[in-house]
C-alpha cells in the first residue's frame, strides 16, 4: 500500500512519512500543492493525506484537481481549521475523511487504515465534470458555469453516460441500450433527438461546445 502525504510543514511531513513507514506502509512526502497534485497525478498511490493550507495550490483546489482527471483514491484531509464550513465544503469536494489538527498519530493510522481497507473502487467520483460543466451524481443536479441546467431523467442519465466517458465515440446503439434499455433496431431516432435536446441545454450559449456528432459513428463529448 503507497500512500502520498501533501504537508508543507517540515515536522509534520516528516514525522508522518516516518510513522507510516513503521507501520509498514510505503510513504511519499510532496510538501506544496503542485508537487503533490503532480505526483497524486502520475504516481500510482492508494491514499493520498492532504493537508489543507498548502503553498501553490491548497488542499481542496489539489483534489478538485485528482477528482477532474478522474482520480479516485481515498483522500483524508488535514486540517487546522475546525468550522464545519470548512470541512463540509472538503466532503463534497470528494474528500473521504478529515482529521483537525492536532491530531494523534494513532488515531490518523486508525483512519488511513480503514480507508485503505474500504478500496478504490467504493470511492468513485460523485461529481463529474468537464470544463465547466458539472453533473453532481448525488443531488441530481448539473451546472455549467454556475448555472443550473434542469435535465429530464433520461437527459440525466445520457449525460451521465457521455461524461463518464468523455472523450470516447459512443455508439447509438450502445447509448440506446445503455439510456433506454433498447436494442439498437427499435428506434435511434429517440437517441438522436434526446442529444440534441440535451446539447442544446448543455452547448448553447456556452463554449467550448462539448457534445459532438461523429458521422456515422455516434457521439462524443469533450472539452478539447
Ligand atoms: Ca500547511
């Protein structure tokens, strides 16, 4: 298990990146928000420890950062501060636990511990995003530059389905069967109309246009 520890504060860092080491786990110490947002990025790490108040980047605009390029790793926040703002605006970032310093070393090996043992995979993003554009899978809400953008059911899940696949030529037949539960034969025509309906909310009045035709292939979105 190889964990990332983002901590500008030399004794914290360095008593941290020691204390985990003994405990067995393979540590990595960044001490400003780029180097860590860098490493998290390439490194093949299964935590990531961020602390908040960071030179360069801060905590929250690090994670932002891994959650956008799709990062999924369990995140445990540091934190000096205690209000409740503060750590509530970290969980729906998609931090997956805070501790307030100072904190015990045990009780943060406690907490690594359980977030390790809970897996990458029951920590998927709930916030997909491209460009500007934000789909935010638990309140069931999208925004593209702040602004609400109101999706009927079937909209939602279409624009759920191109944005956890950004970038990839969807087939209508694979977002007929995917959206509606039908076989490509039945009717596209409802596949067709339904992007469009759904670009139009997305695209119009906003750039960079994000939903694109592929002729004779199907439909990508993108923020290229
Ligand atoms: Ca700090």
């Amino acid at each position: 298990m190889k964990i990332l520890i983002v901590e500008d504060e030399p004794k914290t860092g360095d008593y941290l990146k020691q204390g985990l080491t003994e405990a067995g786990l393979m540590a990595d110490l960044a001490r400003d928000g780029w180097d860590g947002l860098h490493l998290a990025g390439s490194g093949d790490y299964d935590l990531v420890i961020l602390d908040v108040m960071l030179p360069g980047l801060n905590g929250w605009q690090v994670l932002e950062g891994l959650r956008r390029a799709g990062r999924t790793m369990p995140v445990l926040f540091l934190t000096a501060r205690d209000q409740v703002d503060d750590r509530v605006k970290g969980l729906e970032l998609g931090a997956d636990d805070y501790l307030v310093k100072p904190f015990a070393f045990a009780e943060l090996l406690a907490r690594v511990r359980t977030l390790l043992r809970r897996g990458r995979s029951a920590l998927e993003p709930t916030v997909l995003q491209a460009a500007d554009l934000e789909l935010d899978l638990l309140r069931r809400r999208a925004s593209r530059g702040g602004r609400r953008i109101d999706l009927t059911a079937k909209e939602f899940a279409l624009l759920e389905l191109l944005l956890r696949r950004q970038g990839e030529v969807l087939p209508r037949s694979l977002i007929a069967s995917q959206v509606w539960d039908m076989n490509f034969d039945s009717d596209t025509n409802v596949v067709e109309v339904a992007v469009r309906r759904l670009r139009a909310k997305v695209d119009d009045g906003f750039e960079p246009k994000l939903i694109r035709t592929v002729r004779g292939m199907g439909y990508v979105l993108e923020a290229a």
